[in-house]
C-alpha cells in the first residue's frame, strides 16, 4: 500500500555531503517508498567525493551563492525530468574560519554570506523552479528546533530563523495561483559531520540530551522521516509551519535531573 502517495513523485534533494547529511537520510528514506530523487550538490569536487554513495543516480551542481547557477539548475532539470513535485532545502554554510567569535563581532561579509546560502538560496530555488512544480508540490527547508543563544552557535542561529520566515512568506506568496506548500522540519542537536564542525557542539549535545523527555537525542532518520511525510500528500493540511522535531527538548528546561545537576541540589 502507497500510504504516503509519494512512488513516483519527483523530488530533488539539495545538501547531501555524505552518508551522515539529514539530506542523504531523507533522499534514502524517499527512494524507500518509491520517489525518483533527483541530486543537487554544490561543486564537482562534492559530486566526486559522492561518487559511490550517488552512483547511477542523477546528479547536478549548483553552488547556491551564485543565482545564475540556480536558475540554470531548474531549467536542466525540468528539461530531463519534467514536473518536480517537491524540493528538499538543506544548504547552510558559516565561515567560522577565524574562530568563535562574540555576535557582535561578526564580519558583515561572513553575515550576509551565510544568509545568502543558508537562508535566501530557498527564496531563489522556489523562484527558480517555480514554472516546473506541480501544481500541490511541496518544499521542506531543514531548521533548527529553537533559536537559541548558545555562543558557539554565533550568527547561524538568526540566520536560521530567517529561513524559518522566509518559508511563511513563500507559502503566502505562492497560493496566489498554486497550492505549493512550504515548511521548516526545526531539528534537534544532531550527529552530523555539518554538526561537529560547530565550536562546542559536542557539549551542547550531550546537555541537549538530558533535556529531552525521553533522555535520548533525536537521531537523523527521525528527522528525515518527518520531512518525507512533510514531502508527501498525507500532510495536505500543513502550510507555513515549523515542526519541531526534538523529543520535547524546547519543552522541557525545568528537568529535574538538569536541575540538580546544574544547582547541585538532592
């Protein structure tokens, strides 16, 4: 039975880097019920390093800070592939090359660079292919599950909830003349290779940890699951939204057990 109504849908996945990315583990997770996924990487060198993980599957590159490259990305592959019926965002870049930084000594270039390729890239890939999705496709952006001001997250995490907005606005924008849907899947603290390269990030998993419910981390496949349902017909009803996919974390900051522990208290 095709509950999710997803066996033959076509849908390109942008920002898988290996095996660990939320978008390889979603791209699996389609092609598992039956969705032709389509690839988009950001470089020759990515498509390379991916050489066995994508072999005989479709491929392109499209560095997102160059708008040119996008506008060609949705013309090639409308051209090969025809209607698209839903687009995974999951493209986030940070120079922290010169090292954790206070937020208020953030570089205006190194700002507006991660803006451009983690947050306004999903305005330019909507407009992009916007003449080649179906009529009620549906297009998911990974967000984080709370915007937080933990230091060693610097500047990503305003960036972040930009993109969050930006995909109210475009569900707005769109039902002019389409019943495209867009939505955010916000995740929890996660073990990817993106993740790790975050100043601090281990520490702040393992804390993020205690705080769920169920005091156990939410793993890449409980995200990309809940993207995949985003994806399909079954979620028709859901517009404009941000699912928060963290085992109750945001919910939960009087724990007990973190309390304790933070006040040395019982």
């Amino acid at each position: 039975m095709d509950y999710l109504q997803l066996s033959g849908k076509k849908i390109l996945v942008t920002g898988v880097a290996n095996k660990k990315s939320v978008a390889w583990h979603i791209a699996q997770a389609l092609e598992s019920v039956g969705a032709v996924v389509v690839y988009s990487v950001r470089s020759e060198a990515r498509r390379e390093s991916l050489g066995k993980l994508l072999a005989g599957k479709p491929v392109y590159i499209c560095d997102v800070e160059d708008e040119a490259q996008t506008a060609r990305l949705a013309q090639l592959i409308s051209s090969e592939h025809g209607v698209i019926h839903g687009i995974v965002h999951s493209i986030a870049f940070a120079n922290y090359s010169e090292g954790l930084k206070p937020f208020h000594e953030t570089k205006r270039a190194d700002f507006l660079q991660a803006t451009a390729i983690s947050c306004f890239s999903l305005v330019e890939l909507s407009r992009a292919f916007k003449p080649y999705l179906a009529k009620d496709a549906s297009v998911v952006a990974i967000g984080i599950s709370a915007q937080v001001t933990a230091a060693s997250y610097g500047y990503m995490s305003p960036i972040k909830s930009a993109l969050e907005s930006a995909t109210r606005f475009l569900a707005k924008s769109f039902s002019a003349d389409s019943d495209v849907r867009f939505n955010t899947v916000n995740a929890g603290p996660l073990k990817t290779s993106a993740s790790a390269g975050i100043p601090g990030y281990l520490e702040n998993y393992l804390f993020a940890e205690k705080l769920t419910m169920r005091k156990k981390n939410i793993t890449t496949q409980e995200v990309a699951d809940t993207a995949v349902w985003l994806l399909s017909p079954r979620s028709s009803g859901i517009n404009a939204q941000g699912i928060v996919v963290d085992a109750g974390m945001g919910w939960n900051y009087f724990d007990e057990e973190a309390v304790k522990a933070a006040t040395r208290l019982g």
